[in-house]
C-alpha cells in the first residue's frame, strides 16, 4: 500500500514539475496576451473620448507595441490599430479615416519599412 502512494506523489509530483516548467517557459507570451486583453478593454472610439484621454490611452498602446515587439513594421502597428477601431464600431472615425484617404492610395507608404523600435526612439512620435 505504501509503495502505490509513494507512485501517485511521484506522478504528481512530475505532473506538477512539468505544468511549473511550461508556464515558466510560457510566462511572456501569457502576460504579453493578458496585456493586450487590458488594453482592448480599456479601448474607447476616439470620438467618445477628449484629447487628452484618447492622447494617454494612444501613448500606452503605443509603448506597449513598440516595447514588447520592436521589429514589428509600423505598417502592420497601423493595421492592428485600424481593426481596433473596427472592432469596436467608432463608425465616426473610420468615416473620417476614409474620407482623408479618397485618393491616397499610398497613405503608410513612406513608413511602410518602418520597425515600432525605430519608431519608439524618435521622441517627437509620441507625447510625453
């Protein structure tokens, strides 16, 4: 009898060493998700917020992206962002968006090589 509960602690043990070991190889991907999930939570549609509101939350998910992905083209920043707004139905922007853009077929063109590190470094892209 002690020799079948030594096996079930021994495979417990092991069963719990292993689950240890996954999140610890894991753990950045998990918080970078949970992250995310806080920022998209706290997503309002640019017309429903004031300046300075939409000015902070735009300089956080700014400085996450170009923190925590530094080679990500600023193209593929852009479009993340553009499907937040979609995403959240700010019909108002995306109309607005739309209209600057009518015969702009080459808006990101000039950033398109652009990493969010380069970015990030260039102070006069976010407020301070």
């Amino acid at each position: 009898m002690k020799k079948g509960l030594y096996y079930i602690a021994l495979g417990i043990f092991i069963i719990l060493a292993l689950g240890a070991g996954a999140l610890y190889h894991y753990r950045k991907p998990i918080y970078l998700q949970y992250q995310k999930t806080i920022l998209n939570s706290e997503f309002v549609c640019p017309e429903n917020q004031t300046s300075d509101e939409y000015n902070a939350y735009l300089y956080r998910f700014i400085k996450f992206y170009g923190h925590n992905y530094p080679s990500m083209k600023l193209s593929d920043f852009l479009t993340i962002r553009y499907n937040q707004l979609i995403q959240h139905k700010c019909t108002k922007t995306l109309m607005n968006i739309a209209n600057d853009n009518i015969g702009n077929a080459t808006t990101s063109a000039g950033t398109a090589g652009t990493t969010m590190g380069e970015f990030g470094q260039s102070s006069s892209n976010v407020p301070q």
